[in-house]
C-alpha cells in the first residue's frame, strides 16, 4: 500500500491532535484514510493513504473538463445565438 506524509510545522500540539481525533473517525472507502501520526517529535506528522489521481479537487476539476471536453466533441462547439 502507498501512503504520504503531511507534516505539520509549527501546529500547537492541541489542534494537532484534535485533528488527529477527528481523522480516526473516517471511515469510509471514497476517503483517504489515516494510517499512522508520529507524535514523538518535530515535526508532527500524519500518514494517510496515497491517493493516485491526486486530491478531490484536482479530481473533479478534470472530470468536470473531461465531462464538458467529451460534450463538445459530441455536439460541437457552442453556437453563439
């Protein structure tokens, strides 16, 4: 399995783990999960699972363009009426 590092600089110690709390109750297979935290020293850091077409965002903006580039080759270009 792959996975990726977020480190987080700086982030007082509290939000960290509140995030770290609210992370553990993900569960669900369209969600990156949490596979790990490293607590012991700077930097603190968070293990998730490695998300091969990159985050949501990027995601849905490029099936957004795909979705629109798809219905243009369909139906041609926009008429200008």
């Amino acid at each position: 399995m792959a996975f990726c590092f977020y480190f987080l600089y700086g982030l007082c110690r509290r939000a960290f783990n509140e995030a770290v709390k609210q992370l553990s109750r993900v569960s669900d297979p369209n969600i990156a999960q949490m596979l790990g935290v490293i607590r012991q020293r700077e930097p603190l850091a968070i293990v998730m699972e490695y998300l091969s077409h990159g985050d949501l965002r990027q995601f849905l903006q490029q099936r957004v363009f795909d979705d629109a580039t798809d219905r243009m080759h369909r139906n041609g270009p926009p008429s200008l009426r």
